[in-house]
C-alpha cells in the first residue's frame, strides 16, 4: 500500500508540472543554470605513437685531449720520471757524454771512442722525424664536409637524421615510424631503421625500452589531414659500427648515398652534437642529447 501511494504522489507532482507553465519556466531556468556550472568536458589530444630511433656511430680515432687531461698526463709522466731508476740505454747515453766531454777537454784520447753512432744522434734523428710526422697530420679532410659520408669527423661521434616533409614544412628528424596494430614499440623502432640500414655499416638497437622521450604539435595541415593532434615519439638508442673494408675503401672517396622509398624523406646526414642542435628544435634536441651523454 505505501509502494502504490509513493506512485500515485510522484505522478500526481509529473501532472501538476506539466499543466502548470510557471513551473515548467523553473524546471527551464534551472537547467539552465545547471549547465552553466558544469561545462561540458573536452576532448583529450589525439596523438598519433611513434618510435624513433637515435643512431650514432662512435669516434673511429680517439679525440683529442682537453687541458685538465694534458696536464694530468703530464703529471704521471714527471712522477714516473722521477721514481724510476735508469734504463741501459740510459746508461750508455750518460757514459757516451762523459766520454765526448772528456774528449773535448783533452782528458782522453779520440781513439777512446767505441762507438760509430752516439744515443744523442739517435734521439735527436728521431725527435726531427716525430716532429716532421705531426706537422704533417691533417686534422681535416675533404670528406668532413659531405654530411652524407658516415666517415667525416673521425673525432666525434655522429648522429644520423633525415629531413622530412610534414604537410608544407621540411623538419629534420631522427628516423621515425608510425606504430602498427599488433606491433611492439620496439619492432616499430626497428622498422624504422631497417629502412634507413646501408651495406656500409651495421645497426643494432641496445634495449627493449626506450631511452628517451619526445612530443610534439603537427602542422595545421597535418592535423586535418590526419585528424591527430601530433606525435609522441619514443626513442631508443641505436649504435652504428663501421665495416673495416667499408671504411678503407670509402675514406677518400664519396661514400654510396641511400634511396628511400617513402616520399616524405627528401634528405639524410651524419652531424656532430653542435650540427645537430642548429637543425632540431630545442625540446627536441635537449631529448636527444640526454641520450648521447
């Protein structure tokens, strides 16, 4: 009985509202302010996953010593100097001088020389022939200018990108490819360099996660194109090791330039750290370069 009467109440309430227009306006205007105080909620970016790839080829020849490590260097050798005891030819290099200087002074007869060749002769032939050879060392090569030759720079490590067409914009990337359904980040990261992979050299990704992390907006054109927002890129870290012969056979000539496929790519080069921070964006390149540390 009290479960038919509560009925009865609720619709007798439903029959007054709607007969009675001032509380029909009320119900409007309370609506109203409902929607007022709680907007409805946005949508969420859409961003399109990506996996990238950080390739770099390490020096082939060891760089060049900074001052802090030239004077510790030359600490080590004056405390060994000092501490070792003398080598025999050392020895003879000190008793061949007290031989000449006696000579000299008429203490000994020249006949008292035993031997044709002095040690300081030796030393100072050698020293003439050191200082000829570094002289002559070229710390620049023709080849550091081509950005495509994997051989340039010697002494630095390199980074591989590759220009690509986003909507009317040309942007240097790290290799990069769009995520597939049933695809692991990391066989994505591989796709991506199996593409840009040369007979040059070989390829191969550290780990199963990621070293780094980027993202980014697409152009306006992009974005209706694709209907996404922009890209999360994850980046993994890859090293480059050269072919011996590659490398014998390429040095002074012009190394074979890579074709791509995909249209998109218009361009590719091997910069150094200071290249590569004037043709990526700062966020960008600071996500990069937490990987070449």
């Amino acid at each position: 009985m009290a479960v038919r009467q509560s009925m009865r109440n609720g619709i007798g309430i439903l029959c007054r509202i709607y007969s009675n227009p001032g509380l029909q306006k009320c119900r409007w205007h309370s609506s109203m302010m409902h929607s007022e105080t709680h907007p409805a909620p946005k949508s969420s970016p859409n961003w399109q996953l990506c996996a990238a790839v950080c390739l770099t080829r390490l020096p082939l020849v060891a760089p060049n010593h900074l001052e802090i490590e030239k004077e510790y260097f030359e600490l080590l050798r004056q405390q060994e100097y000092e501490r070792s005891v003398l080598s025999q030819w050392e020895i003879e290099h000190n008793r061949q001088v007290e031989l000449i200087t006696a000579v000299e002074t008429g203490e000994k007869d020249p006949q008292d020389i035993d031997f044709k060749v002095s040690h300081q002769d030796i030393e100072d032939e050698n020293e003439a022939k050191l200082k000829e050879f570094l002289e002559s060392e070229h710390e620049h090569f023709v080849f550091d200018d081509d950005l495509k030759n994997i051989n340039r720079k010697m002494r630095d490590m390199l980074v591989y990108i590759v220009k690509m067409k986003l909507g009317n914009d040309e942007v240097w990337l790290l290799p990069t490819q769009q995520i597939q359904e049933y695809e692991t980040m990391k066989e994505c990261a591989e796709r991506a360099l199996a593409i840009h992979r040369s007979d040059e050299f070989q390829a191969r990704i550290f780990s199963n996660a990621p070293s780094s992390f980027y993202k980014y907006k697409f152009p306006k054109g992009v974005r209706l194109n694709c209907e996404r927002d922009g890209a999360k890129l994850f980046i993994y870290s890859a090293i480059a090791k050269c072919s011996v012969v590659a490398l014998a056979e390429k040095r002074f000539g012009k190394p074979t330039e890579l074709k791509f496929e995909d249209p998109c790519v218009l361009d590719y080069a091997w910069v150094t750290a200071d290249e590569l921070k004037q043709r990526l964006k700062p966020k960008y390149f600071e996500a990069v370069k937490s990987i070449l540390c």
